[in-house]
C-alpha cells in the first residue's frame, strides 16, 4: 500500500466518502422488532420506503462530506425527482407500484459510487380485524372460521386474527398447532384479545377491574402465546373496545405490544382505531350498502374489523363483495406488524453506499 504521503487529495476524499458510507450502512433501517418478526410478517420491509400516492418524501446521502467535484445523477422508474445534489424529494406518481431509484455519482466521467432505492407506492392500506378466534371444543376450527381462513388465503390478502388467550389453556395440542400455523403461513397475523373476552353491564376484561388483574390478563395471554405457540403478539384490543386508565397503566408497561386497536391516545403505543368505516353494521352483521355510503377512496388508512364466526352463509357472501370492492379499488393490506414496521413510523430514505 502507498504510503499517506503519496495518496492525491481527491482519492484520500473517494475513500473517506466509501468509508462513511460502509458506516451509515449499518444503521440505517428503522427495526424495532426482531428479524424473525419482520422476514415472516412483514414483506415490505425489503424496501427503503414506503409512501402513499401523490405524497413526497427526502432522499439524501447519509454522509456529512463535501465533494465540490461531484456531480449526482437521479434516475426513477415511477413518479418524480425534484431538486439536485446529494439531497433530493421524491414525489410519488398517482398509481400505486414500486419505484425504482438509481443514482450515480459521478466525478467527470469517474462514477465514484452507485446507490439503488426501492420504494413502495400505495393508493391506500386496509387492516382487516377478524375478533374472537377460540377453541370450540374440536381439534379442528368450525366451518365459519375455516371458510373465512381459506378465503383470505385464496384472495393473496392478509388479515389480523384476534386470540382469546384462554383457548390456549382449554384447547388441545392440536388446536395450538393450528393456530401456529395461521401465523407461519404469512396470511394471518395473531394478536391479543384478552385472555377472557368478559363483558358484563358493570364491568368488563378491561374496564372496570383492578390494574393488577388487567396486567395480569394481558401477560396471562402474552406468555401462553410464547410457550403454546412460539409466537410474540404485537398488538392488543379489548374484548368490546371496553378500556379504563388501568388499561393504558397495564399495556403500557408490555414492550411486546406495539399496536393497540381502540387504545387510548395518551398510552405510548400506537394507537388504532375505526375511521367511520364498518364491514358490520350493526355488528356481527355485514353490511355492503352502509359500507359503499361510508367508504371513501381518499383516506389513506382503514382498520376495519368482523366477527366471521357470526356469519351466515349470505353474511359471508356480502363479507366477500366488500372485499372485492376493496380489491378494485387497489387497496394494500396489511397486518399490525407490517403497519407499525413500514408505514406508521415515517422516517427519510438515507442512502447507505
């Protein structure tokens, strides 16, 4: 190797600019669950972003030197680039797709290093919210559960089930093993309902009873979800929406949970909840009409939740033509994880080398 000494300006400025950019390399990812989490539930996470329609964010180098020589070059396969430099804004076309990002940095005719983006473009997400997933007696699920499960798996979506974690207790080796693989499949996403799904006139799982019992509850389903079924749950909602203080005191204190359905606003976990918009109406009932009068195209998120073991066979018909609605109207869904993983945390594209 030559000595320092020897080594021009403008290459002692070309190593540095490859060394910050091994460096930022390594910590450029926003993870916050565990690389099990993301490669099975959560697809999304192998691009650099993801952005809705029509909506912009930064692309820039995650570098802090000058290279007065330099020149960057931009390149993108769907929607624009606007501004030059090593920092520019993205700006998403009005379709759905993935956009391809090429930039080169060049140095006369010299590329001094290429950098390649992916992002993800969505017109809008769905979270669909199936509740009450429970051992019924049978080493298998009954028809309602497994027409619906084979539906969503026969449609490519993906769906969130709600666990009532005192199946697991009451439930056979069997019944564990089914669960489980609801999750390993990637089409469904486990998630916890309470472990008794109690609700009375006076009080209920999650309102009206102690802190103690709350927390308690929560780990009660957390733990047995870990031990039966190898799986972290990642998101909760009371069995009725039904919460008080205790609650948000209890699933504050639950790393795990990173999501909360109907939670409230001032926990610290993100909060989701119904935007207008209902497949039942009233509940247990799907509802098509009322769902087209209150479906609008320009929000950008829906979590929208059902109870498919309360359906008829007509019911679940209907459940099935709002679904294909949503699928015309090129929605994505997604699951808790992959909402919190990928598009709930909004952070700038960072160039890493």
């Amino acid at each position: 190797m030559a000595p320092l000494s020897s080594i021009s300006t403008r290459n002692l400025i070309f190593l540095l600019f490859i060394a910050c950019c091994i460096a930022s390399s390594l910590s450029c990812r926003f993870s916050p669950l565990t690389p099990a989490d993301v490669a099975i539930h959560n697809p999304y996470s192998s691009f650099d972003y993801c952005l809705r329609v029509k909506d912009s964010t930064t692309i820039g180098m995650a570098i802090n030197l000058s290279l007065p020589a330099a020149e960057y070059q931009w390149e993108t396969s769907l929607g624009s680039i606007r501004g030059h430099g090593n920092r520019v804004t993205y700006i998403a076309s009005g379709g759905g797709g993935t956009a391809r990002i090429h930039l080169r940095v060049l140095s006369g005719t010299t590329v001094l290093s290429e950098r390649r983006y992916s992002i993800f473009v969505y017109k809008q997400l769905v979270l669909l919210r199936a509740d009450d997933l429970k051992y019924f007696g049978s080493d298998i699920f009954p028809p309602q559960w497994e027409r619906f499960i084979g539906y969503i798996k026969s449609k490519g979506i993906v769906a969130a089930l709600g666990l009532i974690g005192r199946s697991l207790d009451q439930g056979s080796p069997a019944y564990d093993a089914m669960v489980a693989s609801l999750q390993s499949s990637g089409s469904f996403e486990i998630w916890n309902h309470g472990y008794t799904h109690d609700i009375t006139p006076q009080w209920d799982e999650f309102r009206n009873t102690s802190y103690d019992d709350q927390k308690n509850h929560l780990m009660l389903t957390q733990n047995l979800a870990s031990q039966k079924l190898d799986i972290t749950l990642h998101a909760f909602g009371a069995p009725g929406g039904y919460i008080d203080s205790n609650t948000t005191k209890a699933i504050d204190q639950i790393d795990d949970i990173k999501i909360w359905f109907g939670g409230d606003p001032r926990s610290k976990k993100t909060i989701v909840g119904p935007s207008g918009c209902f497949i039942e109406s009233p509940t247990f009932v799907p509802n098509y009409q009322n769902f087209i009068k209150t479906y609008s195209a320009d929000t950008s998120f829906y979590m929208l939740y059902c109870h498919p073991f309360e359906w008829n066979e007509a019911q679940f018909e209907t459940f099935q033509k709002i679904i294909d609605y949503l699928m015309e109207e090129g929605v994505t869904f997604v699951t808790p994880t992959q909402y919190y993983e990928s598009f709930a945390s909004k952070r700038n594209v960072r160039a890493n080398g």
